[in-house]
C-alpha cells in the first residue's frame, strides 16, 4: 500500500452477499472517525464507509434489509496481514462509541 512509518491500515469489509475488502491508510497518534451507513435499498443493504466524514467506499450488498447488526470495536493485529510479522504491540484507544439503530 505504500504506507508510511506513521500510518496504520483500515479495512472496510463486506463479508458476505457479496464478500468485498478495500484498505485505507490513517494517521497514527492521531484521532479518526469511522461511520458505517446502511440504507436500504430496494430490500437490501447499500453500505457507504466513511473516514474523518470523508466518503472512501459505497457497496451495494444483497443482505436482507431487515437483518439487524451488533458493532464490536477492536483493533486486530493479525498474523496474515501485511509482509512482515509485527514487532510490536499494538494499541488503539476508543474516546466514544455510538450505535444508532
């Protein structure tokens, strides 16, 4: 992705109906803010992404409009991902969360 040494990877992630993955780089030691927006169109979910209220994904799904959802936040340092191991630890502070139904 070309990140540099002060950024981290956000993935904005459709995992099914269908399975879709789109990376964004943000500043680390800085603060962001993330909003998932679902609307329903025609039946189904159309799910726009933004990062520090900028636009950066809109997906039309073919999930159920009336399949509801519970958030998890949680910063996941995985193995898999990216080309080197990680060596070190990883933190991410939350100042606020809220769900709106």
């Amino acid at each position: 992705m070309g990140l540099k040494n002060d950024e981290a990877i956000v993935f904005c992630v459709s995992q099914f109906e269908p399975f879709n993955s789109s990376q964004y780089p943000v500043q680390m030691n800085d603060w962001s803010t993330f909003t998932i927006e679902l609307l329903d169109i025609d039946g189904f979910y159309f799910v726009k992404w933004y990062i520090n209220n900028q636009l950066v994904k809109e997906l039309q799904t073919q999930v159920d409009a009336s399949t509801s959802f519970r958030a998890h936040c949680s910063l996941e340092n995985l193995g898999f991902i990216g080309d080197k191991k990680t060596t070190q630890e990883n933190f991410v502070l939350f100042d606020y969360f809220e769900f709106k139904n």
